[in-house]
C-alpha cells in the first residue's frame, strides 16, 4: 500500500478556500482508491481555537505551531529546540514513513518547512496552486519585482515584522532558501494551469521538474444535483457569482455591468470577504434586481449552481485555475469569464464557454446581454463537458505522479520496490 503525507494549509470543512476544498476531495479520492493517506494542516493562528473544536476526519494531523503558553515558541527557541511545529514535522515524518510527500501548500508553515523535507529524503511533489514560492502574498502582484514585493505584497500580510534587514532582506532570503530546495529535493512542481507553469519557467524554475497539473472535481455529484434544473421558460435568468468577494475578484465590474443590461435578469452573489467592499456593494447596487446571499458553506454549491442560469467569474487579478468554473461547467451553467491565467486555459471561448477582457464592465455587459438575447439557446451551444476533469481521474494521474517520484527516489529514502510507471503523468 502506498503511503502519502499531504501538507496542506488547511482542509474543508475547516476552512473553505480552493486549496483547503481541494485538499479534502483529493485526500477522499485516493483513500477511495487504497491509498494511505495522512494529511497535516498547521494550528496555533487567532481563529485556531473554533477549529480544533470541530471533530477533523482520522486522517488529519493537527500540528500545533507554538505551545499553548503565553510565550509560545520563545522558550524553545531560548533553548535551542527550535519552534513546535518543526519537532512536530520530523515526529509525523518518522511516525508515517511515507513513500511520498505531497506538498499541496507550505504558507501556514513558513519556508523552513521546505528545509526539513529536503532533510528527510523522501520523494516530494509540490503543487502550485499560486504563487506561494514565488512571493509570500501569494498573488504576486509585485510581478516578480523585489522592491515592488517588500513594498506591496509584504506590506500587506505583515512581513514587516521581520525589522532585522526589512522585507528586502527578507525576500531575498526566502528565495535563495526555495532556490536551494529545488535543488537539493529536485520535487516535482505540479502547477494547476498553464499560466502558472509558464511563470514558474519565466523564474528560471527547470522544465524538467515542472508540469501542468489542473485540478479535478466530484463531476458526478455536482451534475446529478443539476439535473433538471435548466433554464426555464419565461423565467427571468438568474445570473450568479460564488466566492470571496474583494477588489481583485472583480465583483463590482459584475454589478456595474449587470446594472447596465436592458433585459430582465437578477444577479446573485454568494461568498463574504471585505466587509466595506461588500457595503460598498450593497450600496452601488440599490434598487436593482441584485441580492446577497453571504458565506455559504461549500457542501452547498452543487445547489447553488442548479438554481442559476450563467455563473461569471470577473476576476481582475490573476486567477490560476478557479474551482468555482470548473463546478459550475460540470454543473452544465455557462461560465463567462475574463481572460486572466488560468481561466483562460481552462475555457475555450464560444466552446465550453465564454471570455472577456478583464476589468471592463462594457464588454461584460455586452457578452451577457449577446447571451440573454438567445436565451436558451445560446446555452444548448455550450460543450461543458470539454476541460472538466473529475476528480476520480485526478487522482489516478496524481498516483501516477506519486510513483514515479518514488521510483526515482532522492536521498538515504530511496524506495525501489514500487512498481513502475506505466503512463506519463498529466503534462
């Protein structure tokens, strides 16, 4: 049986972001499949307490980050023991013995976590869902510039804490240290689209080590939830935005555009975020047909998506891959997107869906209007079932993956009693 350590920062139901949701399918996926899996996820932050309240599945591993003392991890670093997490890392390590470490994100953890599996030498895969390696905001906004990224990015997340050199220092540190785990550990770097793989090569990151990755969902459930539920004659269209609600997820360039519309829809959003973005919202968009839904937990998007029409995803920034398209098209919605990252890999414009500029309200408004003015037919059109992947299939190329890293093996770790691989993993 094959054993897998996957690192995560969090995992649903826990917390409900794309990397946390993922984490949980992929984990239930390969267990499914006999896979021994073990999940860690970091605790010790403000909202921590809530929870290590809540029963976690026996497959996940809290790992403490500090002790739970006024002084945290001061008194061990004061004698030499380093912090809590670290300890708690190589124990789970030593504990598990997996054939494969599957680093689905290491934020919560820190860079140093990087160094300790490189020690370890076990066979490691690194998913990239952002740009986490590349820039502690994540996003990279900074486009990959120092300067810009101590000044922005870092600013942001509170690297300016570290006062010793500055977040300059800081970053430039956090670089060489990823820089020299790449080398030592030689993992495999398995970006969910195109777009960030691209990047990763533009950052001298090798070929070699580097694929294109992208994530699969429970197809089979979200479509049998939606099926049925298609559009309605004479109804009014239901147009619908699930997700965090911030500036660079583009929600008011989706209101400015549906207030701009001269055919009877309504527009719903479903997620929280910035509460003053959010009132702003509310605000911009009084007396239209606009309604807020809130957080909602992601158990529930199966029934969300069968209750719309057209899901648009209008993020500013770039978005890597999106989850909520991919559902939504297994869905069988028609996804409009704009034409950033990720998104514009996984959509084929006109086939599976539709594309638009990015931050433009106008062009946004014209594609729904084109699509509102041809309802229901312009929906028949739609191919949802090109680019979704499901996440059964995922799995297996993520066993795959998992096999030849082993067989391959680095380090005092190396393990050659696994069969070899039969296919070449997702590229």
């Amino acid at each position: 049986m094959m054993r897998v350590l996957q690192i995560s920062l969090g995992i649903y139901p826990l917390q409900q972001a794309g990397t946390e949701i993922y984490t949980a399918a992929l984990a239930a996926a390969l267990l499914r499949m006999g896979v021994d899996v073990t999940v860690a996820i970091p605790v010790g932050r403000p909202n921590d307490r809530l929870t290590l309240a809540q029963p976690l599945p026996s497959y996940v591993r809290p790992v403490p980050l500090a002790p739970g003392c006024r002084w945290g991890n001061k008194v061990r670093y004061v004698t030499g023991q380093g912090a809590l997490w670290k300890m708690e890392i190589r124990n789970l390590l030593r504990q598990t013995t997996p054939d494969v470490v599957h680093l689905h994100h290491g934020i919560g953890f820190g860079v140093e976590l990087l160094e300790i599996l490189a020690e370890s030498g076990t066979p490691i895969v690194v998913t990239l869902p952002d740009y986490w390696l590349l820039c502690p905001g994540i996003l990279r906004r900074c486009g990959g510039d120092l300067a810009r990224c101590a000044r922005e990015c870092c600013g942001e997340i509170g690297i300016r804490k570290y006062l010793a050199g500055g977040p300059k220092v800081y970053l430039a540190s956090h670089r060489r240290r990823v820089r020299s785990f790449v080398s030592a550990a030689r993992p495999w770097l398995a970006a969910i689209s195109d777009s960030t793989r691209r990047t990763f090569e533009m950052e001298g990151f090798g070929s070699d080590r580097l694929l294109t990755h992208p994530w699969g969902t429970n197809v089979s459930a979200i479509r049998n939830a939606a099926e049925g539920h298609g559009p309605v004659p004479n109804a009014v269209p239901r147009i619908g935005y699930l997700g965090s609600m911030r500036p660079h997820k583009g929600c008011h360039v989706l209101a400015e555009s549906f207030k701009r519309l001269q055919t009877a829809s309504s527009l719903h959003f479903y997620g929280s975020g910035d509460s003053q973005y959010v009132a702003s919202l509310r605000t911009d968009c009084a007396g239209h047909d606009v309604h807020f839904h809130g957080r909602f937990d992601h158990a529930d998007v199966a029934g969300i998506l069968a209750g719309l029409d057209i899901v648009v995803v209008p993020s500013i920034w770039e978005e890597t891959y999106c989850l909520v398209a991919q559902e939504a098209m297994a869905a069988g919605k028609p996804v409009i997107a704009t034409k950033v990252g990720g998104l514009a890999d996984r959509i084929i414009d006109g086939v599976n869906g539709f594309l638009v500029p990015p931050d433009d309200a106008g062009a946004l408004s014209r594609k729904l209007s084109e699509i509102l003015s041809d309802w229901p037919d312009s929906v028949r059109s739609v191919d949802h079932r090109k680019c979704v992947i499901d996440i059964e299939d995922d799995a297996r190329a993520w066993i795959e993956l998992y096999r030849r890293a082993i067989r391959e093996g680095i380090g005092p770790r190396r393990n050659n009693r696994t069969e070899p691989v039969t296919s070449s993993a997702m590229t």
